[in-house]
C-alpha cells in the first residue's frame, strides 16, 4: 500500500530545519503497513536529507533478508528552493531521481526489523535570493522617529517590523497608510507594526496622517476684566477674541508672552503648539478739558486749557478771580448748568468725557468798571428825587473814549463821556468804560488829567 504525508518542518535540537521547505514522501513496498516521514535541515551549512521509515511487516518476511521490497518517494520543494542533484548516496545506499520521484535500488540493512533512518548529504540545493526592498516615508512636514526602518530583505515566513511614531509640531499623528509596488503579497500595518508577507519584495511608502491639534487660550487682562477662555486649532487664524473693558483706558490689543510682545489679531495664524496666554495692552483715554468764566468782565479763571486734551487719569484745577470789588464769584457749574462746587477752586479727577467748568460771578450793586486804555471814576448823587449814577472816563495816551456798555448790553450810547445815568437804568449792573487806540495820524494830546474827571 501507498501513503503520502504532508510534513510540517519544525524545530528540532542540535540542527536548523529550513524553514519554508515542505516535503511530500509516497512509499511504496510489499509490507503490510509502514510510516514514512522526512526534513531537509542545514548543520554546519550543509544541507541534509533526513528520511524515516517504520516497518510493520508481515508473516514470513525475515530480518535481515535483502531485496525484500524496494520504495520509492517524492519530495515537492516549495518557497522557489531548487534541488538539481539527481543522486543522492549514503554509505551503499543510493537514491536515484526520475523527475521528481526517487527511488531505491536497494532495501535499507533493518536487523531490528523495525525499519530504517537515511540522512542523505544534499548538493545542488538552491535557496531563493534575499532581495533588500526600501521602506520610505511621506510625513508632511513632520519627522520620523530615529528607529524608523529604511529597509527590509524578503523572507520565507511573515515579518513584522515594527514602525515607531512619527511626530510633527502642532498636530495629532492618525496612522499610517501604505503604498506598495512589488511581488508576493499586500504588506499591511496596524498599530505601529507592518507586517509583510512572505517571499514579498517591492519598495514599500508609509504616509503619516495628521490631525490639527486644539490649545485652549486664556487672557490675563492686565488691569482690566478677565474674558473666559477659548479653543484654537493649530494651523488656522485665532478666529474673535474678546474685548476686555478697562476705566479710563482704552483697550489697544492682545499679545503673547507679555503686554509688549507680538500683538495677535482675529486673523493671525495660531503658530504655538501649546496652551498658551495672551495679554491685554491699554491707552490712558483723553478728554477735553475747559475752564472759563460767565463773564470776563466780573471775574477771570486760571488754567483755562481750552479744550485741550487731557489724561483721563489726570488731577485739574482752576481757581475763580472776581474782577473787582464791585463783583463777586458764585460758584461752578457744567454746560448744562448743574452747580459742581462753591469752592472758588474746581478740581477735576479720573475723566471719563469731555468736560467743561464755569465759574458764575455776579455784580455787586452797580459797579463801574474801565476796559483798556482809560479809566473811570463814579460816585452816586440824588436830583430832583432821582437817584443816579455820576460817572466819568479818563483817556490814556493815545486812547479815545468810544461809550458806555453793561456787562448784559443795556443801551448806554446816550451817555457822554462824564455823564448822571439813571441808577433805575443800570442798579446791579456792571458799567464799563469802552476805549480804543487812535492812530498815528489821528493822535493829539488827548490825555486827561486828574481835574478832567467832573
């Protein structure tokens, strides 16, 4: 009877089977039953084949007695080994091939009529090539790591080779995708470990896939309010910021590392691969500031400024000056006349818009009062049971005495240069004597002296 194993080579001690080699063995001979088995090994780099073969024989055959039954086998070699020899001998024993059948010429010397054990030395034998095939990458801008294979040679059995991470700044790496041109089998990868196929070659490309990383942003206000904090994608514009609110200054911008650095708007890039702060910058806002009087002819203010403008933060202040005895200041009010203070001085503190101060100064009685270039002299007198006002005007060196005025424009023009006005036209008024340059071809002596004034 025939049987035909299928062998699966594994490891035994004290030699290396070759990995990759099946070997098909059909025996044929004129026992009754019989178990045939074999390997192909290297031992100190020489190819050997070992056969095995269990008898169980039958009634009458004797040990020991030649040509009892001849055998016959195959051996299929795969994985692209060759096997050229056409004899193989051990000792007197020969192995003759007729394709890729062998036979005996001869039974094997069985003297424990159990069966035999053949190594027969191996020539001819060829192994398939190693070919060496390139591992490369494609990592967009990012690095691989410094154990990153850049090679791989083909093999008899599956290799996994392990591929560490690659990294790049400001993104999450996704895995890995392959490219492969080559012979054999698909090489595949799956967390971090490409795994070949055996008796594959072919240049192999692993493209990293990336993932923009997200940073959360948080804001010190540096003096003003505190927004909440955002998320950023790397790679994209920091998208609206918040705008802080500060008194008395006006928020300017955000900047990185301090309130000087690198100002950052909506549309700049977000180029820091971390978590990081952005720092409010501000400006002292500025008003206007005015001081003046109601009336420059009952009191004058100092540090008028004139709408000048101010630090918001900024500490101001004016000081009422009635004219004359004869006016007398009130107080200070707003545009809208709203009393601030009564104090002759008006301070302003911490601006917040635009501000203006008046001081309000009032006659007292019926004042008289000169403008440049005169001056005046007044008295009260009685006529005829009528009260009136006597005044006169003195010119200065080269100055004309032009009328009389009040300081809310009663209608004076009437009155002479020394002249009774009625105190009913003019009582807590102020009466000022109004004068003007004469020019230089006009001037004569019209300098008054002190018995001018009547």
């Amino acid at each position: 009877m025939a049987k035909a194993i299928k062998l699966i080579i594994v490891i035994f001690p004290l030699f290396v089977i070759v990995m990759g080699i099946s070997i098909l063995l059909t025996a044929t001979q004129s026992a009754k039953s019989e178990n045939l088995d074999g390997y192909i090994y290297i031992d100190n780099g020489a190819w050997w084949l070992h056969i095995r073969f269990d008898n169980t024989y039958g009634t009458g055959i004797s040990p020991g007695v030649a040509n009892i039954y001849n055998f016959e086998f195959t051996i299929e070699l795969n994985d692209n080994y060759v096997w050229n020899a056409t004899t193989a001998t051990m000792g007197d024993f020969t192995l003759t091939r007729e394709g890729d059948t062998w036979y005996s010429n001869q039974h094997p010397n069985m003297p424990d009529y159990a069966g035999f054990n053949l190594t027969f030395p191996i020539a001819d034998l060829v192994a398939p090539a190693v070919v060496t095939s390139s591992i490369s990458y494609n990592l967009d801008g990012g690095t691989a790591g410094s154990s990153a294979p850049t090679s791989y040679d083909s093999a008899d059995s599956l290799q996994n080779i392990t591929i560490p991470e690659p990294t790049k700044t400001g993104y999450n790496f996704t895995g890995w995708t392959v490219s492969w041109n080559g012979s054999g089998n698909t090489p595949t990868i799956s967390n971090g470990t490409l795994s070949i196929p055996a008796n594959t070659t072919g240049d192999i490309t692993l493209t990293a896939g990336w993932s923009a990383a997200t940073y959360t942003i948080s804001f010190d206000g540096n003096g003003g309010s505190t927004p909440s904090n955002i998320t950023v994608t790397y790679g994209s514009t920091y998208g609206t910021l918040p705008t802080p609110t500060r008194d008395y200054y006006t928020f300017t911008g955000w900047h990185l590392g301090s309130p000087t650095g690198e100002l950052i708007t909506s549309s700049s890039t977000v180029s820091i691969a971390e978590n990081h702060t952005l720092y409010a910058s501000w400006q002292v806002m500025q008003f206007n500031v005015t001081f003046t009087s109601n009336n420059s002819a009952l009191g004058t203010v100092t540090n008028e400024m004139n709408s000048t403008p101010q630090n918001a933060l900024g500490s101001y202040s004016s000081t009422a000056v009635a004219s004359s005895v004869f006016s007398n200041f009130l107080y200070w009010t707003d545009e809208n006349g709203t009393i601030i203070t009564t104090n002759p001085t008006c301070t302003i503190e911490s601006l917040t818009e635009n501000t203006i101060r008046i001081a309000v100064f009032s006659a007292i009685g019926t004042a008289v009062a000169a403008s440049e270039g005169g001056e005046v002299r007044a008295n009260y007198t009685t006529i005829d049971g009528v009260d009136y006002i006597h005044v006169s005007a003195l010119c200065a060196l080269n100055y004309d005495f032009i009328g009389w005025s009040t300081s809310d424009g009663t209608d004076l023009s009437a009155y002479g240069k020394s002249a009774d006005i009625p105190l009913s036209l003019v009582e807590g008024k102020l009466i000022i004597a109004n004068f003007e340059l004469i020019s230089n071809t006009n001037i004569n002596d019209n300098t008054n002296t002190e018995n001018d004034f009547v």
